[in-house]
C-alpha cells in the first residue's frame, strides 16, 4: 500500500516554507535603522557627567571675539606657545587629545606653555559650528580649556544644544548670558575669522599643531613629540 502525501502522514516530513531573499533583506534593514535609531538617540539624549569640575582652570589670555586671533589660555609670559588648530567634530582631533591632552595640560598648568584655540568648523556642517560657538561662549566665561577637555571627553555625544547648555552649567557658566551665546550662534562672525585666519597660515586639516610658530609633523603629533618640541625651545 502506498503512502500519500497528506498532513495526516506521521512518516512524512512536512514540507519546508521558503523565505524569499526580498524578506530577508527588507528585515536586516529594518533592523539596521532601527539601531541607528536607537544609537542617535542614545547620542542625543545620553546624560552630561564632567569629571573636571572643581580643578583649577587656566586664565583666559586673549578670549573669542578678537577678529582672526584664537583663544589663548595659560599664564602670560610662558616662553612656549602652543597653536592648536581643532574641530570639536574631528575623530583625528578626538584621539590626538586622548593620546596628549593631560600632557598639555600639564604644560599649560605648570606655566611651560600658553595653549591658543583656533576652532574650525568644516568636519560637520551642523554640530561643528554649534561646538565651536559653545566653546567661545565657555571660553568667555573662563571655562576653555575644561569645556573642551569635556567635549572630547564623551565624543560619542551628539552634543546638542540642550547638552552643551547642561554641560555649561556643571561648569558653572550655564547662566542666562551663556544660553543665549549658544542659541543666538553669537560667535559666528568671530569663527568665521578664526577660519580666514587659519586659510591664511596655510592650515588644510585638524589637528595642526605650532610650537612657537613651528609645525609638528604628523608623526609628532604625540605626548612624547609635543613634549620633545615643547622641550626644545623651553631650555
């Protein structure tokens, strides 16, 4: 007796439904921007914590405003300059203050160094203006070097206005004054030169750094290179 194909047949093996590719490749993307939902979002959204509050800050030398000059920090008469050409966007610049930051930090702290800020702002054409106009608004209430420190602290943020406004306040310059800087782009003008500024040194990338009007080679561009040309001119 032969068998049949039927659903009743315990024998037989039902047979399989195939999925078809279209499916498949419709789910993953769904799934895709569904992440990229989720980690924008996070980005946006995920809490403002400083861990520099409190610590001593480094006098504001020459603040925003001034047409074609950076922000310059540290204690005048420092027979070191260093010009560091940023973009609060910048992953370059991101990992050249994690693999230097304390060490110019402590240059600036212990007096061997004034630092100068020039913040461009062509990484991104939304958030990198935005930061940079933040971190004038910082700088002119004596919070530079702390504020930029923070930003790149947490680069994984998207450092929305609502961020940068909290982050000001853990600093202590969240006041009225500062809010609207951040809301009203008051900056803007002075960033625009700072940008002339750098087009006119010949700047094309971030970070560029100057010792003493010197230019580091890319291969420089480290705790032990910094220090080594800072070095060189502070003996």
């Amino acid at each position: 007796m032969s068998k049949t194909n039927s659903p009743g047949n315990p024998l037989l093996q039902p047979q399989k439904r195939r999925v078809s590719p279209g499916i498949v490749v419709v789910i993953v993307l769904v799934l895709a921007l569904a992440a990229g939902v989720g980690v924008q979002y996070y980005r946006g959204h995920s809490k403002v914590e400083v861990s520099s509050n409190g610590r001593a800050e480094p006098a504001v030398i020459t603040g925003p405003g001034t047409d074609g000059k950076g922000v310059t920090v540290g204690k005048a008469g420092a027979k070191v300059n260093i010009d560091l050409y940023l973009d609060f966007r910048c992953p370059h610049c991101a990992e050249f203050e994690k693999e230097s930051g304390a060490t110019v930090d402590e240059l600036v702290q212990d007096g061997t160094a004034t630092l100068t800020y020039w913040p461009l702002q062509f990484v991104n054409p939304d958030a990198s203006p935005r930061l940079a106009n933040a971190f004038a608004a910082a700088a002119a209430n004596g919070k530079a070097l702390s504020f930029a420190d923070e930003m790149y602290g947490d680069f994984s943020k998207s450092w929305t206005t609502d961020q940068l406004i909290e982050l000001g306040k853990q600093l202590g310059v969240g006041d009225q004054k500062f809010q609207q800087a951040l809301q009203n782009n008051t900056y803007a003008g002075w960033l625009e030169s700072v940008s002339k500024a750098s087009d006119d040194r010949g700047v094309t990338g971030t970070p560029t750094v100057y010792v003493n009007g010197k230019q580091l080679a890319a291969d420089q561009l480290s705790a032990e290179g910094l220090q080594k040309a800072v070095d060189a001119v502070a003996s």
